[in-house]
C-alpha cells in the first residue's frame, strides 16, 4: 500500500490563502449589506488577518496592544470614529449639501459625517480598494479594543480595574491635561495596554493635535468601552453598506464625471485634438520642476534645484508655493480642483502658452503641434482602472484623443534597498491571481545613475492592500522566479486600462509610450522600516523631483 505524502504548507502560501479568504469575505459582507465585526459574521475576517498578520499591524496576533500599527489606521480613520458604534459606509448621497461637517481623515482623502454620537458615516467614491482598506484597519481596531477589554474587564458582571477606573476619570476631564496628570493616566494605560511607560510616552504625542492633545487616551478609553459593552450589555458594533453604494460600486460614476470634466475643460480651451501626455503624480513636482527653480534662484542663490524643491515642501513654505502657482496660471496651467467625488484633482499645462527660456526646461524642443499635458493626483487601487479607462476613451464617443504617453510616477514599498530608493517595473504582477502585465518601459535605470539614490529594476506586484502584507509571503515574492523588487496598489489596474485602450478599443494610438518608475515609502521586509514606522520626511522629495524631471525630459524632447 502506498504510504500518503504528509504535505504542509508553507507561510507564504498560508499567508496567500488568507488574503485570498479575506478579499472573498469582504465582497460576500458587502453584497450581505451588513455584518457585526465582532460577531459571527465578522469572524472570517478576523481569522484571516490573525492568520495573516500584517507586518504593518505588527503584534496583532500577540496580547498587548499594538501601538505602531493603532496609530497608521487612527490616521486613516475619521477622527471620533472609535466612539461609534454605528459605521456606515455610503456612496456621495448628498451629505456635503447638508449641516454635517465633513471630516477628513490625515492621511486618506474620503469624505466621512458624524450624524450622532453612534454613528459615522464614510462615503466611499474611490473603488473596491477603499472598502478593503478601510474593512481591514477596522478589523484590526476591533481586535485590539478587544485585548484592551481582556486586560480590564474583571468578571462578566461588568467589574472593571483599578487603572481603567483611573483612565476613565483623565479622560472626562475637559481640559488639558497637566504633566503630573498626563503621566499618572500614562503609567495606567501603560499597564491596561501591556506596555512600558516609555513606549506609551513616546507615541503618545503623535496621536494628539493643538485642540486634542491627550487623543491618546480617548482612542484607547473608548476602543475598550465598546469591546466592554459588546460582552457585557451585547451591544455589538454594526458596520453597513448603504443601499446606493451597493448598486453602484463597479460602475464608474465617479470615474466618468472626473473624465468628461477634463474633457470639457480640453474643449472649451482648444486643446482636444493636441497631442495629450498624461502624467499620475501629486500636484507639484511637475508645476515646480517646470516653473519653480528659475523664478527662485534669486532668494535661494548658489543652492541646488533638490534644495530649492525642499524648501518648497516644507509646511511653512505655503508662500513661496503660492508664487509658483500663480506664475503657471499665467503661462499655460489650468487648475481643476476635484468634484466628481475621485478626490484626484487636475492640473492641466498648455505648452504653447509657456516661454520655455525662462523654465527649467531652456531645452525643451517642441514640434508645431504643441502638446497639452494632463497631470492627475494619486489614483488609489482600483480606481487608478476606472479613472484611465474613462480618460481614455472618446469625447462623447466620436472625438478621440490622440494620448501620446501615459506617466505614473508613484511611491511603493521596495523589497531590496531601502526608503527613497527608485524603482523601475518592467511588468506588474496581480497579486492572488498572478495575472500579469508585461510592457515596454520608456524609463531604464540607468537614467537615474549618478544621484547617490539606488535603483532597481524588475517585475512589481500589485497588492490588494498595504495592509494585507506579510514578510512570509513578500519573501516569496522577492527570492522566488517572480524576482519582485516592490509593492504598489496601482500599476497592473494602469496598465490594464491603457492596453485595453490602446490594443482593444482603438480609443488611443496603438503605440501609446508607458513610463512607470516609484520611489520607495517603506521596506516592509526590514523591521522598523514599514508604513507604520512613520512617513519619508524631505527623503522623498529627491528621488520624487527625479522621477518627474526624467518623465519631462522625454516628453520634452531634452537631450
């Protein structure tokens, strides 16, 4: 008889059998309408992130509390979101018409709406991707208020510790707390949270603001308050989808409106049938690499341009970005601040309208036909596929437009090297289903040589979420064949788009240039040096500049 192979499975396809369970629940969730995170409905998801964990939730899996990782989802959470009980996720209903104040969070452009001390309401207008996000970091939240409920509560009748009780009263407190009160709350949190005094102190600033400086203590004291209540009193938290998100999500509304408006914009200036550069990045290293160092070598005499683009990212510096603003309202920008609800907004550059002697680009040769360039903010996942397909399809389905390029200068999580380095894909990789986007990149690395930042060249892979990411699994990504070098939610949805558009529909020329190069935000393999052990400071500004002038240069025809 013959003996029956024992076969286990590795991490990393452990770790891929769970994001695959975890985006299948959350459609399943979705099209349900509702689920209780912390009930039975909520249980898959809570299962495949433990079973995942995250490098960026870090000790999610552990009984203390996870600080690092609480503080990169509070930031991309609607601030008095952990006070409701009631979270509604919703499509753009109507609420920016109303009395309702919308909040935004830090570090995720959505619209969210306190409607009473219960509920928060999210509008979701940017895709899938921002259901999976928010899904996930809301799990993650729920996990932990629940470690913090373990640690307090002291019976099923609700009896509670001594440092909650003493939490309790630092948090009713209306005013800021004094230094000798704010450490004696610190040395109780300490103890409910599993951790050292030192480590609570020394992130206990990062949460706080000018109005709130103690928010620390009100996200943890009401984080467990809702986990206390869910046991004792079966008030359970209750996350929903509204009806109108349901029927609409997956059908471009917003994507359409945003790309008929720049349509029209095009239109009304003459420029529809000029040839058309689109570039994805933010909203100010083209404008600046284009107008910036000459209108400010004067104030920043015998400093570099990299420097010149450091001042101009600095907080403070909201003055001298003013200037160059306006002085490309007058040589050929258009501005058009987002209202389609993507969030992306739009600079739209008219290079026939710019003296090209006095920009950064003397060089720039140019043929008759002058072109117009299209640069549009972050995409975020699966929004980057619903804006590019509608950009690039006709004007009202007879005027094509003649899209010379498409430019995504982005930033990802690198593999090998470290932040601030370059990447430069050659395909993208789906992650889940290995479905995969070979293309023909204008940019090499060896145009970046020479600027003391590292480059690296190779396949990328498209992730569902920065927060579905394990070193199990990148590892394996990044030693196997595949030969990964990064991580990005973007580039396969892109490319997708422009090979549908530029292969299938005809809509664009059949040979359409593709530029993909990003810098790097994080090594998720290198402990400390993921999302959640903070942001890139001025680091991301060289390799940021670099990119753009290098996609410029070519557009531009520099030699």
């Amino acid at each position: 008889m013959k003996e029956t192979k024992h076969i286990s499975r590795s991490r990393a396809q452990e770790s891929s059998a769970a994001i695959e369970r975890m985006y299948i629940t959350m459609r399943h969730l979705f099209n349900r309408g509702f689920y209780k995170p912390m009930g039975v409905s909520g249980d898959g998801l809570r299962e495949s992130l433990l079973a995942l964990r995250p490098e960026i939730y870090g000790n999610i899996g552990e009984e203390k509390v996870e600080l690092n990782g609480l503080l990169y989802v509070i930031e991309r959470l609607p601030i008095g979101i952990e006070q409701c009980r009631f979270i509604n996720l919703t499509s753009d209903e109507g609420y920016s018409k109303s009395h309702f104040e919308a909040i935004v969070p830090p570090k995720r452009r959505r619209n969210c709406y306190r409607i009473d001390e219960e509920q928060m309401n999210v509008e979701i207008t940017r895709g899938r991707s921002d259901i999976y996000d928010i899904l996930t970091h809301l799990t993650f939240i729920f996990i932990e208020s629940h470690k913090i409920k373990n640690r307090v509560l002291l019976d099923d009748g609700g009896e509670v510790s001594r440092d909650w009780m003493k939490l309790e009263q630092a948090v009713m407190q209306t005013k800021k707390l004094p230094l000798i009160e704010k450490e004696k709350a610190i040395s109780h949190v300490a103890n409910i949270l599993g951790r050292t005094f030192e480590e609570v102190l020394d992130i206990y600033e990062a949460f706080g603001s000018e109005e709130t400086p103690d928010r620390f203590l009100h996200v943890i004291y009401w984080l467990g308050k809702l986990a206390i209540e869910e046991v004792v009193d079966n008030n359970k938290r209750t996350i929903t989808f509204s009806p109108v998100l349901r029927e609409r999500l997956g059908h471009h509304i917003h994507g359409e409106i945003w790309a008929t408006n720049i349509k029209e914009v095009l239109k009304t200036n003459n420029l529809l049938k000029r040839p058309i550069h689109v570039i994805s990045a933010n909203m100010h290293s083209v404008m600046n690499s284009i107008f910036a160092t000459p209108l400010l070598k004067t104030k920043f005499k015998d400093k570099s341009d990299f420097y010149i683009y450091e001042e101009l990212s600095k907080s403070g510096a909201k003055e001298i970005r003013s200037q160059v603003e306006e002085l490309a309202l007058k040589n050929g920008m258009i501005s058009l601040p987002d209202s389609s609800g993507t969030n992306i907004d739009v600079q739209i550059f008219d290079t026939a309208k710019i003296d090209w002697a006095k920009t950064g680009f003397p060089k720039a040769a140019l043929d008759e036909a002058k072109l117009v360039i299209i640069v549009m903010d972050y995409a975020f996942g699966e929004q980057a596929y619903e804006t590019i397909d509608e950009l690039l399809k006709p004007y009202k389905k007879e005027t094509l437009l003649n899209v010379a390029s498409v430019s995504i200068m982005g930033k990802a999580g690198i593999l090998e090297g470290g932040k601030g380095d370059i990447m430069i894909p050659t395909a993208h990789i789906n992650e889940g289903t290995a479905d995969n986007y070979f293309f023909e990149n204008e940019l090499k690395g060896a145009m970046f040589e020479g600027n003391d930042i590292a480059v690296f060249e190779g396949a990328m892979v498209t992730v569902l979420g920065t927060s579905l990411q394990n070193r199990d699994l990148l590892k394996f990504f990044h030693e196997s064949t595949w030969g990964v070098i990064g991580l990005e939610m973007e580039g396969s949805y892109y490319q997708k788009a422009i090979q549908s558009a530029s292969k299938i529909r005809k809509s664009v020329p059949h040979d359409i240039k593709v530029r993909y190069a990003y810098y790097a935000s994080d090594n998720p393999l290198e402990t400390g040096s993921t999302l959640a052990s903070g942001g890139l400071g001025t680091t991301g500004v060289k390799p940021t500049y670099l990119i753009t002038i290098k996609i410029l240069e070519q557009i531009f025809n520099v030699k």
